[in-house]
C-alpha cells in the first residue's frame, strides 16, 4: 500500500508537471504560474488529477502530452468556433494561406469519389509544363500509395523547397497503365485577385481571399483594366465564397475605393484592441461606381469591404445576406511548432453596426443561378455564423446535393486558377445583373429633361 503521505506528494508532483508543461509550451520559459486566485490553482489540480486517472486506467496507453494539447484544443474551441489549438503542421499552413507565394508543383487536389484527384493544375507551375490534367487519379506520393492519406497529407507531401523532386503517379481516363511525373517543385504564387473586362468600359474583378499581397494585386489589376477601358465606366467586385484572411488587406482594398470616412472600428476588451480604421485621400480616387457581390461565403475580410462601401454609399451590394463573422482572431507563435488562434474583439461597420451572426445586407437580393442550367443557389444553403455553436460541425448535406455541389466548386476551382472568360462568367446571373445596373446606370446619368428642338 502506497502511504497517504507519498501518494500526495506524487499528486503534487503531477500538478506540478502538467503547470509546468504549459508553462513551458504557451512562454517556453520555466518561470512561476501566476494563479491569480484560488480558484485557479483548484482548477488546475483537478485537471492534474484526471490526467492522472486518464493516464492510469484508460483502456489503452496514452500520452501525458497527448492529453494536455487535447484539452487546451478543447478549452480554445469551447469559447468559440473560431478559436483553436494548432498543432505544428496546422500553424505552417495557416502561415502559407497567408502568404502570396509557396514551395510546390502547382496542383489543385481534392477528394472525389473516395480518390485523390486533380481538380486543376495551375497555369506556368511544373505540374502544368509536365502534363497533368484535370481528373488525374492520383494513386502515389514518392511510392506512397494515397489510397489511405487525409487531403492535408498529401498537400504537405507534395509541398516542399524549390528544386526538390517529387514523383506523382496517377491513372487517367484512356491510359491503359499508370503514369509517374518526376517534377521538380518550384515557388508557386497564389492568386488571389483575378480580372477581366466583361465589356467595353465596364471590369470585373475576383478577389478569392485576403492574403499578404491581394492589395497590391488589385491595383495592378485596376491599372490593367483602366488602361483597356478608357475611361472605366463601372466595376463589379466578386467577393462571393470569400472566406476573409487579413484584416490590414481587408483594410486597404477598402480604403482603395475610399476617398475617406471610417473603414471599420474594433472593440475589444483592452485599450490595445481598440482601433478605428478610416480611409485616406488619394490623387488616383477611383470615381466609377461598383457593384459588390457577396453570398453565405462570404465572410470576415470580405464582410468588412462589403460593409465598409456600403455605409459609405460608394458601392451597391448585390446578392444573397453574407456570413455574419464579426470577430477579429489573432494568431500567437508557441514553442516547439504550435500556436493558437483566438478571438480578441469585435468589429463593426462604419455605422456601428455589428454584423455577428447577422451578416452584410444586400442592397438588391438576388439568388445566384446559372443561366441556361436552371441553377439555384438554395440547392446547396450555406451554413452562417448563427448556426454555429462552439466547435460543433453542422450536419452533413444530401449526397445528391453534395455531389451538384462539388461540381460547381470544382468549375469554381479550375476558374480561380486558370484564364477568366468573359462570356463564361456572364452566364452567371448575378454577373450579368451587376453590369446591366452599371451599364443602367452611365444610360441615366446622361439622361436630361431638356425639351428638344422641333
């Protein structure tokens, strides 16, 4: 029998461990914890003392450290969804999606049909030079048959420092025998600005995401589409199924539009997390109105644009009710790899009003369909921020529905990293929309009451 004595003092020391695990993992310094109450220090010790349990009679082994970064993922994704652990290879490509430009072959991958296939492969990268085409089967990474690999598994695989090699083996439709491609990985740039005019005088510009560099993208797109139409008459800004990414970037589309007023305002809870973001006066002004397209994928970075033309009466906004994240998230670095991502503040539109869990309100509601195909957008719904509670995942669609789905996601796919096509995209009827009420509106302006000479 273990003496009382002896068995607390071995429950002390597992205290005592786990407090310094998370010491070490959240400061990478062994320094004291400051508990701040009692409570806290009771808190932790019932947390040591399941671990304990845990570790001594589970029915399979587990690791002490396994468990502590299952409970602080629980602890982040508990306060909100948005909110989370991330172990180190989650953190590296939260880092890449942020950045304009990545070590790769240039592939975009998916899972279809329980397979890994090649939705598209992205225009000038060593995967496009070397022939691999949309629909490619992939069966192998370097040998490793993918039969068994989670998505995020085989983009790290195939991802990697340039002029490393890679060897992709896939099956094609029409191939009798499996194809292997040797490539060597270059620096694949991210697009996430795309452009062309949809008529004489009239632009249309994607932008898919927030990134480091989508700003400096969008200028030079606008310089591009200035320089075809002279002058430019009108614009439509596609930010549909834009998931957000930088708020800065966010900040400065806007205020690229803007010749001034208030961009956005974040409140949080310290003097630090308090910010009032406004636009600056510039001799290159854009005055030609816009039209801004948003959906229920529309969320965060692109909520901010959204609303911050719309108070500001400098964009009329086209489509369906967006997704209602109004939180701002920051990211802190740990040690050994790991970091977190949690909420800080709220922000709100120039009116000062917040759109959690509301979303932006379109000027004109209009149901996205394509053209000819009888297409609506209520056959796949998006899921909103109000449905959202805690880390819970929302139900599963119909496989039916899932499927017509994919296949809009997969044209979406190889649209977002290959040419756009004016006549294509004039097919989709919120498009075509936006450039008749921009097309509507330059017939208005020039429109006078004078009586005419008889």
């Amino acid at each position: 029998m273990i003496n009382p004595n002896k068995r607390c003092s071995i429950q002390r020391q597992k205290i005592i461990s786990a407090i310094s695990f998370l010491i070490i993992l959240f400061s990478g310094k062994n320094e004291p914890l400051c508990a701040g109450n009692d409570e806290t220090y009771k808190g932790l010790k019932v947390f040591s003392n399941v671990i304990e349990e845990i570790e001594q009679n589970y029915v399979d082994p587990v690791e002490p450290e396994k468990l502590i970064q299952k409970a602080i993922q629980g602890m982040l994704t508990g306060l909100d969804p948005h909110s989370a652990f991330l172990p180190p290879e989650d953190f590296e490509e939260l880092q890449v999606d942020t950045k304009g430009e990545f070590g790769g072959i240039g592939i975009v991958i998916s899972i279809k049909d329980n397979v890994l296939t090649v939705i598209s492969a992205i225009d000038g990268t060593p995967a496009y030079k070397a022939g691999i085409k949309a629909d490619d089967r992939i069966i192998k990474v370097d040998d490793e048959p993918t039969q068994n690999m989670q998505l995020w598994e085989a983009v790290k695989k195939m991802r990697g420092p340039k002029g490393t090699i890679v060897i992709i083996t896939v099956i094609r439709k029409g191939e009798p025998e499996p194809l292997d491609f040797e490539l060597v990985r270059d620096v694949i740039p991210i697009e996430s600005v795309k452009y062309v005019t949809l008529k004489n005088g009239y632009g249309y510009i994607w932008i898919t995401n927030f990134r480091d560099n989508t700003t400096e993208d969008l200028k030079a797109a606008l310089v591009e589409l200035e320089n075809e139409s002279k002058p430019l008459n009108g614009l439509v800004v596609d930010l549909r199924d834009n998931p957000g990414g930088l708020l800065n970037q966010a900040v400065d589309v806007s205020d690229t539009f803007l010749s001034g007023g208030v961009i956005v305002s974040i409140k949080g809870r310290h003097d630090d997390q308090q910010n009032v973001f406004k636009a600056h006066s510039d001799p290159s002004d854009k005055v030609y109105p816009i039209v801004v397209l948003i959906n229920g994928g529309s969320a965060s970075a692109s909520e901010i644009v959204a609303g911050a033309l719309q108070d500001n009466k400098r964009a009329l906004i086209l489509g369906t009710p967006s997704f209602g994240k109004g939180s701002v998230q920051t990211v802190k670095s740990l040690r050994d790899g790991y970091g977190i991502k949690y909420t800080i503040a709220r922000y709100y539109t120039p009116n000062g009003t917040s759109i959690q869990a509301q979303g932006i309100q379109p000027d004109i509601v209009l149901k996205n369909r394509i053209l000819n195909q009888g297409q609506d957008e209520t056959d796949s719904p998006f899921i909103k921020e109000k449905d959202l509670i805690n880390h819970l995942e929302a139900e599963p669609a119909k496989s039916k529905k899932n499927k017509s789905k994919q296949n809009t996601m997969e044209k979406k796919a190889m649209k977002k990293h290959g040419q756009l096509d004016s006549e294509d995209l004039l097919t989709d009827n919120q498009i075509e929309r936006a450039l008749e009420i921009l097309i509507s509106h330059n017939i208005f302006k020039n429109l006078t009451n004078k009586p005419q000479d008889q």
